[in-house]
C-alpha cells in the first residue's frame, strides 16, 4: 500500500465547502491528509511548500493516520507543521461538544490558515451541518458577522440545535463596542469560544453583562486547538507543571509530531509522550488552570520578573484603554524596561501618569509601565494574536526617541510580578 498524500489545498475566504468536503475525506480515510496554505503566490506560502513539502513523493507523510498537518511558527518563527491524526481531531470535537453541552451548528468566523479556523469545521463535520461562514474577504466585518449570525440562528432553530461560535479576544471587543444598529446579537449564542490570546477579565465581565455566554479556552495547534476550557481540561486531556511551572498536555488530542522534523518533535515532548509548552502556568486548588504568559516573554526589569499577561490583565481595566499589550525594551540602567503599547478607546486621552497611579495599587512596583506607546491598532499576527515582536519593534523605536526627554522613575523592591499573576490572568489561547 502507498503512503498516504499530503495534499496543499488554499484556505483562503470564501473556502469552507471545500474545506468540509476535504476534512471528511481526509478524516474517514477516503481521501489524502490536507495542508491548509494562504491564497495567492506569497512568500509565506513559498516557504510553507518548501518547509512541509506537499505531494512531494520523496518525502512520504509520517503516518497514514495524519488526516491534518496545521501550519504553526510557535515563537521561533520558523516555519513547521503540526501532524494532527483523525482520532485526535474527532476526539477534540466530540470533547468540545461534551463540554458545551451537545453538539450545534456553527458559525465560522476565524481564519482556516489556523487550527481555531480548522477545527469550527471539523465540528460542524461531527454534528453533520455545515458551518455558516462570515464573509471575511476583506477582514472582519461587523454587519457581515450580525447578518451570518442571524442566518445561523434560524437555522440552527429550525434543526433543534444549539448554536456555537468561535472568537479572537479583538473581535469579541469590536463585537461588544458596535453600535446597537448594527444588530449583533451575541445571545444567539449558547457558547463563544474565545481564544488565541488572554482574554481580559473586563472583557468577559462586560460580554456576560451583554448576555453573552463566553467560554475562554488555551490550546495550540498541537493540541487541535482549545484542550481547557474556562481552565479545566477537556475530557482525557491531561493538564500538568514541570518544574519550571511550564505548561505540559497530554492526551487523545496531542498531535503526532512536526512533519518531517523529527529533531523538533524530541525536543517538545517529555519522556512520557507529553507535550512541554512554552507557557508558564498555576494550578488551583480545584485544579484549575491559569494561563501566566510565556516563559520567554517574561520581562527582567531591575532584577524582578515581570509577567506581560498580568499587566495586560490589570489594563484592560484602566478606563480609556481599549487594547494593550506589554514589552520591554532594553534599558542600560535596570536591564529591560516596562512600556506598555496601548489602544485609547472612543478617542480617550491615555497618560502615562494616569495609567500609572491605576495600577500601582495592583501590581508590583517593577511591574508598572515606565513608558507608554499610543497606537491606532495593536499589531496582530494571522491567528489574532498580538504580534509582540512588531509591538516590541515599535515601542523601542519610539521609546529610544524620547529617551532623555522623560527619565524614567527609579523601581522599588518588590515581590516578582509573577506573583501577582495568577490573580490577574485569564485562560485563553487557541479555540
């Protein structure tokens, strides 16, 4: 018997029949193993091809139970994939719909050039109705997600179906500040997964005073996407720290390996097939888990680490702010310093001294921001996530332009930020 196919099909909009006809064949066995690549010539797409090599007959796909091989760069930004099996991506589903209480139709509105994308349609594959797909040719759009949502409710109505949905933090937000006009009508939803980023506990407190039910989830494309949900681990996956309070899964959703890179499969597996993650993390007495942030985002600023996710989560309570994200920048007298990169919301004025005084009664003194960065936008990476690296980029820039015009103030000694973490962290990554 041959090896089984590795097939490149393009994930752009506008693709999620083809995507659900592909994912049924390549799951039952009937057809090759899939490769979701961006449309259109591009240089992320040439490098994918050369990476992953698709319907290449010198390099055989690992195993004939791959039905998904996802496209992740993680932190290092070099391209790898995720070989993801057919029990693996039937297992995630099944345990997904368990979790939120029956299997629904779904609304996709997420990018299928990512495992959140992927794995709507694999769920709507194991409840047997299509997904009903935003339009998202020229990007996330309001009264487009309002329409396909009231679309989706009669339909799922008219099936005795519950209906579901899966978000990124930012579209959740926009959802939240559209105009009443607009007609979004979140409570037509029994569940929201909201993932690939932390989710502010803000956020989620104003979506449930909206009627939204919210559930955050974390994952990562080698766990077929959101494994915990609201910090309890999905039926047989396996939530533990090493001792470096780092992140380790296991269980039926854990992919198989990176596709033609056995060295990066060892080095991201422990000794008993788990999958160590590049997340720091705390377990609860009731076992829950939250989510502190990666350990190589941890900021060292005068000898004290600080954590970016638990001063992202205090901002998003600062009134004015609409989005944030924390970076350091070099800083010849205590190492790196704290800036945060924020988004005003509803045209507020953001100062550094006001955004200051709020947090200093909630976070370490080392981990309050010493310099500030306004923008338009956060920068985002495809997932939805903040593309720290460019955030980072920009606040150096503009930190580096006024240094000496505002000394920053001197640290006092503190408990690690790291501590005040677990307070202030909310469980979120990939849906």
């Amino acid at each position: 018997m041959s090896p089984r196919r590795l097939a490149a099909l393009n994930a752009g909009p506008g693709t999620s029949a083809a995507w659900a006809v592909g994912l049924a064949s390549a799951i039952d066995g009937s057809g090759p193993a899939l490769l979701p690549l961006p449309a259109g010539p591009s240089p992320m797409r040439e490098a994918l091809v050369a990476a992953l090599r698709p319907e290449d007959p010198g390099a055989a796909l690992e195993s004939d139970d791959v039905a998904l091989v996802v496209p992740t760069s993680g932190s290092t930004g070099e391209p790898k994939g995720a070989m993801l099996s057919a029990s693996a991506l039937i297992g995630s589903a099944a345990a997904t719909h368990a979790r939120l209480g029956g299997a629904g139709r779904w609304v996709l509105a997420l990018p299928l050039t990512h495992i959140a994308g992927l794995m709507v349609v694999v769920r709507a594959i194991g409840a047997g109705a299509p997904a009903f797909e935003v339009d998202q040719s020229d990007g996330f759009d309001i009264a487009r997600f309002a329409a396909t949502t009231a679309v989706a409710a009669r339909g799922a109505a008219a099936d005795g179906l519950p209906l579901y949905t899966s978000l990124v933090p930012t579209q959740l937000l926009r959802l939240l500040d559209a105009d009443p006009s607009a007609g979004v009508d979140l409570t037509a939803y029994a569940g929201i997964l909201v993932g690939a980023a932390a989710t502010p506990a803000s956020l989620l407190e104003r979506a449930a005073r909206a009627g939204a039910r919210v559930v955050t989830t974390y994952g990562m494309s080698e766990t077929c996407g959101g494994c915990v949900y609201d910090g309890q681990a999905l039926d047989g996956v396996v939530v533990q720290l090493d001792r470096a309070d780092r992140i380790v899964l296991g269980g039926p959703t854990l992919f198989s390996g990176y596709r033609l890179r056995p060295d990066l499969t060892a080095a991201a597996l422990d000794t008993h097939g788990r999958l160590v993650t590049a997340d720091r993390g705390a377990l609860d007495r009731d076992g829950r888990l939250w989510v502190l942030g990666r350990a190589d985002d941890v900021i060292i600023s005068g000898g004290e680490n600080v954590a970016p996710a638990a001063v992202e989560g205090a901002l998003a309570a600062v009134p004015g702010i609409g989005a944030a994200v924390v970076v350091g920048v070099p800083d010849p007298q205590w190492g790196e310093q704290v800036v945060a990169v924020v988004v005003p919301r509803d045209g507020a004025t953001v100062l550094l001294a006001d955004v200051r005084a709020a947090l200093a009664a909630q976070l370490p003194p080392a981990a309050v921001p010493r310099d500030l960065v306004v923008v338009e936008a956060i920068p985002v990476l495809g997932s939805g996530k903040p593309d720290r690296s460019a955030a980072r980029d920009l606040a150096v820039a503009r930190h580096s332009a006024r240094q000496g015009a505002h000394p920053s103030p001197t640290p006092a000694s503190a408990a690690p930020a790291g501590t005040a973490a677990a307070t202030t962290a909310t469980t979120a990554e990939e849906s």
